[in-house]
C-alpha cells in the first residue's frame, strides 16, 4: 500500500504541469525466497517513497525512488529495498 503525498504546478510551460509527490509505504510479501545461506521472509517492509515527474495533456513522465527502512533478509548483514521507476503513462480518464 502507498500513501503518498503530493503537490502539482500546474500549466508552469504553458501545457504543462510539473509534480512532486513524498510519502510512505508498507508490503507485505506473498512469498519467501530461500538460498543455501540465507532467508529473505521478512514479515513486513516500509519505507519512503518520492517522485518527480511532468505531465502534458494525458501524457505524464516521472522519476521515483523507493527506500525500505526494514531489513529484509534474516542474514547476518543489513539488507533493504531500494529501486529507482522510471513511469510513462496515458490518463484515459
């Protein structure tokens, strides 16, 4: 589930419209992945979420970067999510 939060300037270049948009998220994983050496079965995942992007029209293109806060692995080491998006989109409605 994410629970972003936003804020859009609108019509900044003409037809265009700049956004950004922060907030959180929390996963719960459908199913583990095992190896010889290690677990990653963590029972929950959160983190923070940010995103930039500019829309035309229906036509949006934005940037993202997800950082986990929890550990994801049951190993001796520190491991969490990290991705980066990259979104094209088409608003149909």
């Amino acid at each position: 589930k994410v629970l972003p939060l936003g804020y859009c300037f609108n019509n900044l270049f003409g037809d265009f419209s700049l956004f950004v948009k922060a907030g959180g998220y929390v996963a719960y994983p459908f199913s583990k992945i095992k190896t010889k050496s290690q677990s990653f079965d963590t029972n929950l995942d959160y983190g923070a979420i940010g995103s930039v992007g500019v829309s035309y029209e229906r036509f949006a293109v934005s940037a993202s970067y997800e950082h986990g806060f929890a550990d994801v692995s049951k190993a001796h080491i520190s491991l969490k999510n990290q991705n980066i998006f990259l979104t094209i989109s088409y608003r149909i409605f």
